[in-house]
C-alpha cells in the first residue's frame, strides 16, 4: 500500500497558475483508498481550482476531472488518457510519486504537476518480474521541479542540487557508467520543456525528520499537515560584496595570474611526505590543497595536514571538504575546528562513491550535497549562525571554492550546475586537469557570464601507466592523440624523455593559457611527484 497526503492547496495554486487548460487525474488504487487521489477528490480539486481562478478575474480556462484504476499502471494509463490529454496544457496527478513519474515518462510533451506528497510505502508481496525503484517516499516530493524525474530515488547520491563532478556523457559513475545519470535526465526532461530555470533552482537541505524510521502511519497522521518549508528561493544575492580573507582569494582579487597546488594526505600517520611536498611548492605556488579522501580511498582526514603545512612550512591550505562522509552536523563540527587552526579557504565538493575507493561496503552519507554546504558555509561567514539559525560566537572566515569539470558532457548542465553556486556566494572555481587549450578556452569561454574567477587544472602524468589510467577511469578527462603520442614516443627513449617531453608539453600548455584565455590561474595536480611543478611553471615563463 503506497499511502499520500494532498500539498498544501496554495501550492497546488501556485504550480498551474501559469497552465490555461487543466486535466486533474485521480487515481483508484492506492491513493482513492486514503481519501486523496479518487474521483471524488478530483472533482473537489477541480472546484477548488476553478473557484480560486474565478476569485482572481481570470477567466477563457478549462478544467476537467477525471479518474483512472491506476496511473502507476503504463497501459491502464495509455488507453485510458490519450484520448483527452492533447486537450490540456498540464496534468494535475492525484496518485503518488510513482504514479507521476509514470505519467511524466508517459507523456513527455505534458507538464506532470505533483498534487500529493508520498508519506509511506507498504510491501507489494509479489517476485514475478522486474521492478525499478521510483519513489522513496521522502514526504517532502519535488518532481514538479526536476521534470517528473525523482532525484532523491534515481541519483546514486540522492543529490538535490546535481549533477555530481562522476557523471561521463550522462551515465553515473556508480556500477561503472552503465547507469543513466538521473540529473542528466532531469536536465534534457527540462529543456525540452524550455524549463531550465528550474534546473538551476536552488534546493535547501532536507528535513529527515519527516523520513525518519521506523515510520508508523496511522489515519490521524495521514491526514495531518506537515510544516510547509521556508522558502529560499533568492538565499544570497549574487551581487553581494564577498570578503577577502586568504592571500589566495586576495592575490585573484588583485588580477594576479596564481598558481596553487595539491597534495594527498595518505594512509599513514606519518605526515614526513606531506610536508616534504608542501616545502618543494613554496615559492612557486599560493595556496596548496588538501585532497579529502580522494576516490573515495580512506585516508588521512585533510583537517589536520591542512593546518600542519600553514604551521611548518608556511604555506596557505586549500582545506578540501566532501560531504560523502560527513553529515551536516560533522560538516559544521570540521568547519568550526578549521577556522580555529587559522584556514582560511575551503574547497567545496561532493566526492566519489563510495563504491569507488577502498572501502566500498562503507555507508555513504550524502546528506549534503556541494550547493547545499555552500549554502550552509554562507550562513555561517555572513550571517554568523548554522543551518537551524543557531548563533555561532566568533564565526568563521572562509573564501570558498568549488570544482568543475569543463570537459562534461553535456557542458550545459555543468555550467547551470556551477550557475547555482556561483548564485549561493563563491569565491573561485578550480578546474578537473585538461590537457589541452582548446578544452580551456571552451570552457572559459563558456563560463565567462558567471564573472567567477577559473583556475584551471593541469595534471602532467608520472608515467604511461598514470595515463592509462586517468584516460580509463577518471570522469571526464580528455587526452589529445598528439599529446598521448608525444608522452608515447618520448617513453619509448629513456625516462629522462619522457620527463623532458612532460616539462615541453605542460610548459607550453600553461603558456598559452595564460596568453590566450581569461583564465585567473592554475591549479597544478602532481600528486607524488612535486617536484616537477616548479620545473613546469619554470618553463612557462609565468614569473
């Protein structure tokens, strides 16, 4: 039994306010048993709407009532609505979430308006045949905004604000690209529809709460009526002046071509190496980040590395925050604690799954996600509180950052993505490597109206093997057949080519960056190997 509740009825009002013509669909399986989704309940509606238009002077629309056995059924569906739906502008669905996305798949050329929200989900006793998950019955449903498709259910992450950075040519990272990408879904399903302003609608964090386990539902509770959310849809304007609070953010702010730099703490609590690599870029780069678990391999919390290359070498940190792991409430814990050993930049990110790493049977948390820990990190620097509005003494001072991905595909969809954080409040964006200026210059030329300060990524490779790998396995990365020939042949001689070959190509490559594009900098990613970094940039000619 899949049991609904109606949404409020201003917001019914407020989603087909801009529709002419209206066909309410009741269903009459399990939402006309709870009293909502009957053909009763839509010929209610059907008044309701009717008089609320009438009280507003509108006039010259049409709305119909009507009811079917089952809108979760494709062919009860079919036969039963084809010969009205053409008639209509949108559909207004009485059934439950699954019910919707099979009506939105259904008929993709018809705005699907979600009239209920799905509280609970009974045991269909049944094993013949195969069944796809649609519906999570968070209680709180936004498929009016995602194109009738349920993020929450059909991410991998569950993410509100996605797509994530795993995502190649639109499958997901998760089950090795084999599966569609659910935000890529949504973002084509709404561009058909010329909807994308609600793609990059930002979405606050949920509220468990209404989801937590295990749930009891009896009749009273049904019929009670959930605390409607506060609206957020213009959270920070993008207009707002930002603080400068990190040499980095200080030195872009000043139109000086940087460079920063990465390094991985590892598996060890031995932090010689670290240091080592934070001691070889000083003097060459700004501002040096921290991976946080990087494809999801368990290592050394970047917390604490962050602070000790500030402390022993004097170099300022990129303190690099997922939210995989840590839910709000760690989140806001780390935070505080880095603001307290005096870091002053985060990078902000979502993280690979955990499926990926070395440690796939872990939980991964994803109660954030990167726009949603934006939004939190605002709160807290500007307006000095947390998510609930609880008042922090002596707030912290961050300059934020987030990563990109210019060679995704589709860039549109990343961009829109970038859009809605640029929106939230950040300071600079660093890029995924690419590896060559055309892929530069597209991107940047790309997301040149967002007015965001680009670093670009550049990650020379250690060896073939590094190359291989990267090509295979890291999403989104594009290796020119020159470059790979180049690195190929140069191999094939000795490995003092191969490194020479690697200083020409990344010198040459960082040149004409700084040349030809807008670019505010680069990010150099030579994990293991940093000692070529100031070689590289050395051959730039970029002082």
């Amino acid at each position: 039994m899949i049991i609904v509740q109606q949404k409020p009825l201003e917001k019914i009002f407020e989603m087909t306010e801009n529709f002419r013509n209206l066909l309410i669909v009741g269903c009459d399986g399990c939402a006309a048993v709870v009293q909502v989704g009957g053909e009763k309940q839509a010929e209610i509606l059907k008044t309701l709407l009717g008089m609320h238009r009438k009280l507003k002077g509108r006039n010259g629309f049409k709305i119909k009532a009507t009811s079917i056995l089952r809108q979760c059924d494709r062919q009860i569906a079919a036969s039963s609505l084809h010969p009205l739906i053409e008639d209509y502008d949108a559909v207004v669905s009485l059934a439950c979430g699954v019910g919707v996305q099979t009506l939105a798949d259904l008929f993709q050329n018809k705005i699907i308006v979600p009239a209920n929200d799905t509280k609970f989900l009974g045991m269909h006793d049944t094993k013949e045949g195969k069944f796809y998950e649609m519906c999570r019955a968070c209680g709180d449903c936004i498929l009016f905004d995602t194109g009738g498709i349920c993020p929450i259910t059909r991410c991998a992450k569950s993410l509100l604000n996605g797509p994530c950075g795993g995502q190649t040519e639109g499958k997901c990272e998760v089950g090795g690209w084999k599966n569609d990408c659910a935000w890529i879904l949504i973002y084509k399903r709404l561009k058909e529809r010329n909807r994308l302003d609600l793609f990059t609608k930002f979405r606050i964090p949920r509220d468990y709460r209404i989801s937590e386990h295990p749930r009891e539902l009896g009749g009273e509770i049904v019929a009670e009526k959930k605390e409607e959310p506060k609206k957020h849809e213009d959270i920070i304007s993008e207009d707002m002046k930002r603080e400068t609070y990190s040499e980095l953010a200080k030195q872009i702010g000043e139109g000086k071509f940087v460079f920063t730099g990465e390094l991985e703490p590892v598996k060890t609590t031995n932090l010689r190496e670290v240091i080592e690599g934070a001691k070889t870029l000083k003097g060459h780069v700004i501002a040096i980040n921290i991976t946080d678990n990087p494809t999801s391999f368990g290592y050394m919390n970047a917390l604490v590395p962050s602070y000790m290359i500030q402390k022993e070498v004097g170099v300022e940190a990129v303190y690099q925050m997922t939210t995989r792991d840590r839910n709000r409430l760690a989140l806001l814990s780390d935070v505080l604690a880095a603001s307290a050993l005096g870091i002053k930049n985060i990078l902000v990110l979502t993280g690979d799954y955990t499926t990926v790493g070395d440690t796939p049977q872990s939980k991964p948390v994803f109660d954030l996600d990167s726009a949603t820990f934006t939004y939190m990190l605002r709160k807290m620097i500007d307006e000095g509180v947390d998510l609930q509005g609880n008042k922090i003494e002596d707030p912290p001072r961050f300059n934020i950052g987030i990563a990109a991905a210019p060679n995704a595909d589709p860039l549109e969809a990343e961009l829109l993505k970038i859009e809605r954080k640029v929106k939230l409040g950040i300071d600079f964006i660093q890029t995924q490597c690419v590896y060559s200026v055309e892929q530069a210059k597209r991107f940047l030329d790309a997301a040149d109206y967002l007015k965001t300060p680009v670093l670009i990524g550049v990650a020379p490779f250690k060896s073939m093997g590094m190359m291989k790998w990267m090509i295979k396995f890291v999403p989104g990365i594009k290796v020119p057949e020159e470059v790979e020939q180049r690195l190929r042949k140069a191999k094939e001689k000795s490995k003092e080519a191969f490194r020479e070959e690697n200083l020409e190509i990344f010198g040459k490559l960082i040149q004409e960056i700084r040349k030809t594009t807008n670019a505010a900098g680069i990010h150099m990613m030579a994990v293991g190997y940093e000692w070529v970094v100031p070689k590289i940039i050395e051959r730039s000619g970029i002082g």
